[in-house]
C-alpha cells in the first residue's frame, strides 16, 4: 500500500495526473505525473512491466515519443494509473515509484517543433482594437470571420521558474522623427493557455473540425511575454516579431484533455454564423478559472471559457490550407480577457497603455494559475512563473 499525499485544495487530485518531465540528483530527466506533493516515476513504473508499451519513451527527457504512440495509448495509461492509486497503489505503484516534488527538478516537458499564437478573445481585440486604431470600429473586418494567428518563435519558450531578461529593441518616442535603440520600457505579460498537439497531421489534408480533439493531447498554462513599445513600432504591416520573440513561460504540467471533460462548456454566440468548416454542434470550451499574480498581489482574475474562438476552430482554420501540424507544436489562445477591468489579461489593457498604472519593472515576478473544478475533483495546472531581469548593458 501507498499513502498519497494530495492537500485540500491540491492542484494536482487523482483527477488530474498531468504529464512532465522531472530529474532529481539521482534521476535523469524522464516522464512523470503529478500527484498531490509526488511525482509518480513513470519511467520506473514501467520498467516494472505494468504497460504494454516499451519503457523507454518514458526515459526520455521530452514526453515526444510517449504522446505520439496515440491518444488511445496515453489514455489508457493514465486510467490504468488512475485505477492503481485509487486502490492505493493495487501492488502495481510502489512507494519507491513516488518522488517528493521539493526534491525534484521541472522541465519544459515537450520538444516545441513549431507555435502558433492566436488572438481569440474578443473582449481583448476591442481593447486593443479602440486604443491603437478607431474606437468606434475596433474590430477588423476578418476577426469575426476566423481565428486570426501568427507564426511565434519555439526556441525561446522556456519553462515556469526561468528568469525573463528585458529585451532590447527599437521603439518611437512620443513626437520624434526617428527610433531609438534601448530596453523596451513598456513590458508586458500575456495570460494564455496553449494546447499541445499529439498527432500529426499530413501536409496537404486539413484537420476536419470534428475531428480535432482527437490531435489535441493537452493544455498548460503560456505567458506570451510582450514588449509593447517594440511591438507597437515593428507590427505594421506584418504583425509581431521582436516584441514577442524573446521570451514566453509555460507552466510544466500537461493536463491531458481527457481529465477536461466534466468541464465541458459553451462559448460564446458567434455572430455572423462562422463558415461551415469552422462549425461545431457540441459545446467546445471548457470553464477553468484563470488569475494571474505580480509579486503576489492578484492583477487579473479570467476564465478560458470567454474565449470567441475554440481550439476545435484554431485547429480547424489553421490547417484548412493544408499546413500540416507534428506532434509537440503548441498553439497558444492568445491573450485570454474576460468582461470588465478585473478580468483583463495583459497590462496593456489593465493600465489603459500606460494610463492607469506602470508596465512591469526589473524584479517583477509574474505567476499565471489555472484550475477547473473544486476538492477531489479538482483539476489543475499549477503555475507558470517568471522573474523580470534587467536589459544587457551592451548593444548588439
């Protein structure tokens, strides 16, 4: 018999079990799931025989290989596991399979191959939309039609607990006539949450809408790090480059979709009617509270579920010509901004641009948390966290 230790109030109950990567001073980085305060070694779970796949994918410090063995694999694992603790450990986990977190090391838990961010919430666009263009039309004529997105930078996705360095860039002074070249003075955070696909698609074939969650392996927490200044001068006519590039966090745990389910919910009425290929006839949202924090003190409280775009439609649209997706690309949500101030997920939107308050300074740490449900039901992605450095000295 085993005893877990899961706390009230736990992110992490036998509802849950989500997927990372982990090392401790005697582990080699390898996969793991989260369970209360432990971490259940998966790899040494299966060296013992108790699945029907070959143990290595789990020695591996990326969950790339376990993932693409099939969303019908990696969810029979997980209820296989599920089934064992509930049983406390039913012969199969042993206490020697379970590691203290304090004692063990996170990783970015998959190897990102390609991201794509999106701008799917429509209260976040109008904010936008009304203070850089024309308040009165602040939504441009495609944004109800579909998901609008950008090709974002994979290589700088680092995870919860790395140190974010301000960047550098150039931005336009209030009435000069020329850029200058310096820290970004206007830097932001982005509240998102980002999928993880688990199967890959071929080039040319679109991924039919109904089918969509069957390449959707799982969902954690993305601080799309912005620099507002830089983004503001670099983005017309071709939208974000450098303003987004330098950094983004993402929490370490994998909440698999399945574990999802109960929270099942409508989004909001789209209107126009979207295209055929962006239909859906079944609730495709999902009700998980969202807040973020600057150095502890609550800035946003939000909620997936405000989002105007699906997943099931990101996916859809952004495969529809073709573009084929692999297994460990992300597509982050964009920033996600619920009705009313308190529900806004970026500064730009909190501070009215500056207006109403500061952008974040060297030493600000910023912490996204996510939850859905509540007591041993409760499902949650832990936190994604980041601490604000001071720009280089030098100039490149």
């Amino acid at each position: 018999m085993i005893e877990l230790r899961i706390p009230d109030g736990s992110d992490f109950t036998l509802a849950n079990l989500p997927y990372g990567i982990f090392s401790t001073a005697d582990r080699s980085p390898r996969a793991g799931m989260a369970v209360g305060k432990d971490i259940l070694d998966l790899y040494a779970l299966a060296r013992t025989g108790a699945f029907d796949f070959d143990p290595e994918v789990f020695n591996q410090p990326v969950l790339n290989d376990f993932i693409a063995l099939s969303k019908c694999v990696t969810s029979r694992a997980r209820t296989q596991v599920q089934g064992w603790l509930r049983e406390g450990g039913a012969g199969v986990v042993r206490p020697e399979h379970l590691v203290p977190m304090s004692e063990a090391t996170l990783h970015l838990p998959v190897r990102i191959g390609d991201y794509t961010d999106f701008y799917s919430s429509i209260e976040h666009a109008t904010n936008v939309g009304r203070m850089f263009r024309d308040p009165e039309n602040a939504l441009l004529p495609n944004w109800r039609h579909l998901p609008v997105g950008y090709h974002g930078r994979a290589s700088s996705i680092v995870v919860s607990g790395t140190d974010v360095r301000r960047p550098l860039g150039q931005t336009m002074l209030p009435d000069a006539d020329r850029p200058v070249f310096g820290p970004s003075q206007r830097l932001d955070f982005e509240l998102e949450v980002a999928f993880v696909i688990g199967k890959e698609s071929r080039l040319g074939e679109p991924v039919p809408i109904a089918e969509t969650e069957d390449y959707i392996f799982g969902l954690f927490l993305f601080n799309d790090w912005s620099a507002r200044d830089i983004q503001r001068w670099e983005y017309v006519p071709l939208g974000p480059f450098l303003g987004k590039s330098f950094a983004s966090s993402v929490s370490p745990w994998i909440v698999p979709l399945e574990a999802l389910e109960p929270f099942r919910v409508a989004g909001p009425e789209q209107d126009p009617e979207v295209l055929p290929y962006l239909r859906t006839t079944t609730p495709a949202h999902y009700d998980i509270d969202l807040r973020v924090t600057i150095n502890d003190r609550t800035v946003c409280r939000s909620n997936f579920r405000h989002l105007y775009w699906s997943m099931r439609q990101q996916l859809a649209h952004h495969t529809s010509n073709g573009c084929n997706v692999r297994v460990g690309d992300l597509l982050a949500s964009g920033t996600i901004s619920g009705p009313g101030v308190d529900a806004y997920g970026s500064l730009l939107e909190i501070t009215e641009n500056g207006k109403r308050g500061e952008f974040l300074a060297d030493g600000d740490t910023v912490t996204l948390h996510g939850h859905a449900g509540a007591g041993s039901s409760r499902v949650g992605f832990g936190s994604a966290t980041g601490t604000v450095q001071a720009a280089l000295n030098n100039q490149p």
